[in-house]
C-alpha cells in the first residue's frame, strides 16, 4: 500500500512504526514542517514542505521575535504551506491513503487537498481517545473538526491516567475513533540484562532542557530525600537536549540548584546523545522517571520498558496508561515532589522486586507494542472505513 505521512516532524517516535511498513513492503513518504536535529533518517528522507508567501512572513515574524525554542514551538502550530506545492506533491505521489498528524494549518492544507482529489484520508494525533461527556465543542472547533478527516486514530487513551482510573464512567469514546499503541522494538540483549551497576539503584530522567520537562521536581524529590537521608546507593542521571540558548539556562539553573541544595554527589546532568546511542544508556539505568508537568504522550515510557526498566511517570502523560501500575511502573501526581520522593522511597525499600518489574515492563511491550500490533490494527481501521 502506498502511504504518505505529514507531520510537523519525523519524530523518533515515528521511526519504528516508518520501519515495520517499509520492512513489510509498503511505499511510504513523509512529508515534514521542520527537521529535528535527533532524527534518524536512515530508513526515510522527509520531504520539508514549501512555505506560502502568508506563510514565510509569520515564520519571519514569530523568528524576530521569539527565541529559538519558542519559534520552535509556536510554528509547530503556525506552519502555512504553499496549497499548490502541496497538491503537487500529493498528486505526484498518488497515496492510497494519507496520514495527518495534529490539527494544525498544514495538515488542515493538505486534507483539502486529499478531498479535491479524491484520496483517503485520516488524523492520527495524540488527542484522549476518551472525551468528557457532557463537554460541548466551541464553534473554532466544530469549523476545524469538519475541515478534517471523520475517521481519527490516536496513541492516546486518556491525557491524565488518574481520570482513566477513578472516571471513567465520566467519559466516552466518540465514533469513528480508535486507539492505534505506539510500538517499541525491545532490546534483545535487555531480557537477560544485569541491574544495580556499582551495586547502586541507578535512575535516569530523559527530556530536553525545557520548563515544561520539569527536571526540577526531582532535583527537589532528591533534596527532600537527601534530607530525611533516602539517598543510600542511589545516583540519578538526567539526559536532555541543549542547543538552544534558552535550554542552556535551563540546564545552568538546574546545576546552580542542584550544586546550592547540597545533592551534587547524587545527580548528574548530561546532555543530548544520538538517538542510536541510547539503548546502551537506558540498559544501564534500573528505574526511569518522566518528570515533566504536561506531557502529550512520551515514547520514552516504552523505550523504558522495552529496555526492562521500571518507569515512573506523572499522571498528565498521554503514555501513561501503557503502565500497569504495581506491576510495570508506577505513577507520582506532577510536580509533586514529596509524592514522587515517597515512591522513590518505596521502590528503594524494595529494590529487589526491581529486576521483576523490569521484566514486567518488557513482555508487556513485547507482547502489546509491537509492529505487528501497530499494523492489525491499523489495516483494520483502513479495512472498516474504507474497504482497503
């Protein structure tokens, strides 16, 4: 089948998925906003869509005025691309289906340009797959939601995993929507990995030198259990991207934090490593802590347990579901750093059953996460919508 993807870019989590159909002989394209600077494009070159002219002065307006990771940001939802390049493109390639990621300018471009031709398309965003009954849409809403595809698939269950467990019967899952799971390849060499290396409890933090990833509230969650004295044979590590000015603060903050608080010994910040590279690193960790106050659905919880490592997420993250709480990870309320020290110190307390649950985690991705359960389920999609 030929397939064509448009996104704002060819995130990391898209890699395995982009993989398996290539692998399963499918013809696919990618068509992008920006170029990351983590991408692996060893498998596939995005294209980079051509800007309108409306569309070049707002990026050279928002690039005047903000810095590098705030122009990042808002033109991930400000990108106007050139109508007839992207028919063009569309026409040239001739997809049976289109994939558009996020409601955004261009994907809403590009699924006018899919009806005038005739092709079929679908939204695959990380929007709840659970919506709040009695919740009435905005009229902005209602005019983008018809300027979209009807059939809509997301990564997502639910934005914030206490919902899904104490209200569910508040919600509901709309018609024509489905669940479509990330997927994570495990390490081959993590289902006989070794743990404790130093004979200490290793933990790592991964997530770009930005507010929002919250490194904060562990490096509090440490000085709180540096101050009851929790701390015995643990090290934190924490992994983030700092090219930009901005994020580069950032992460001098949190060192000046870190180095006035006293818990030096105990944490170290390291920045950005090739995305290859980083299965070696998460096989010598033992716990993962995703720490950021919002997070619209992190592949790093998978990442983890395919590597058989228990994660501990805050309850805002799209991927927080994929735990099974007590048994492959565990949850802390965001930017609560007593909660999240006291879960620190429960799994310190019981490090032994830490190898369990890191197995756990990893026949959980093996078995639910795989390509062959992002593909039935896709096709099956394709097949109930469509007929294809």
């Amino acid at each position: 089948m030929k397939l064509l993807f448009i996104a704002q870019r060819f995130h990391t989590n898209q890699f395995p998925i982009i993989k398996g159909l290539v692998d399963a002989g499918h013809d696919v394209n990618y068509i992008v906003q920006t170029v990351g600077t983590s991408e692996d494009h060893s498998i596939l070159t995005p294209q980079k869509m051509k800007l309108s002219l409306f569309g070049k002065i707002v990026d050279r307006h928002y690039k005047r005025k903000l810095d590098e990771t705030a122009y990042e940001s808002k033109m991930t939802e400000s990108t106007y691309p050139s109508f007839w390049w992207m028919f063009k493109r569309i026409k040239a390639m001739r997809p049976d289906v289109v994939i558009l990621r996020y409601r955004t300018p261009a994907t809403l471009t590009a699924n006018v340009v899919c009806k005038l031709l005739g092709i079929k398309s679908v939204l695959y965003n990380q929007t709840a797959l659970y919506s709040k009954k009695g919740k009435k849409a905005s009229l902005k809403s209602k005019i983008i939601f018809a300027l979209l595809p009807k059939v809509r698939m997301t990564t997502v269950e639910i934005s914030d995993v206490f919902d899904l467990k104490y209200h569910k019967d508040e919600h509901y899952i709309k018609e024509h929507d489905y669940f479509l799971p990330y997927i994570f390849e495990p390490s081959p060499e993590a289902a006989n990995r070794s743990y404790f290396n130093n004979g200490k409890l290793n933990i790592l933090d991964v997530g770009k030198y930005r507010p929002y990833k919250n490194h904060f509230v562990l490096a509090r969650a440490i000085k709180v259990m540096n101050d009851k004295g929790w701390l015995e044979d643990i090290s934190f590590t924490v992994l983030g991207q700092a090219g930009a000015p901005e994020e580069k603060q950032y992460m001098a903050d949190l060192q000046k934090y870190i180095d006035e608080n006293g818990i030096g010994d105990y944490i170290t910040l390291r920045t950005h490593i090739p995305y290859n590279q980083m299965r070696a690193l998460y096989l010598e960790n033992d716990v993962f802590i995703l720490t950021s106050k919002e997070e619209q659905a992190s592949i790093t919880i998978l990442e983890s347990m395919g590597n058989a490592i228990m994660p501990i997420s805050t309850n805002v993250n799209g991927t927080a579901s994929y735990i099974k709480e007590g048994e492959t990870g565990f949850f802390f309320e965001t930017d609560n750093e007593e909660n999240l020290a006291q879960c620190l110190k429960y799994i310190s307390d019981n490090r032994e059953k830490i190898p369990e649950w890191g197995r756990n985690g990893y026949e959980d991705i093996k078995n639910n996460y795989s390509f062959e359960n992002y593909s039935k389920a896709l096709f099956d999609v394709l097949s109930k919508e469509f007929g294809i």
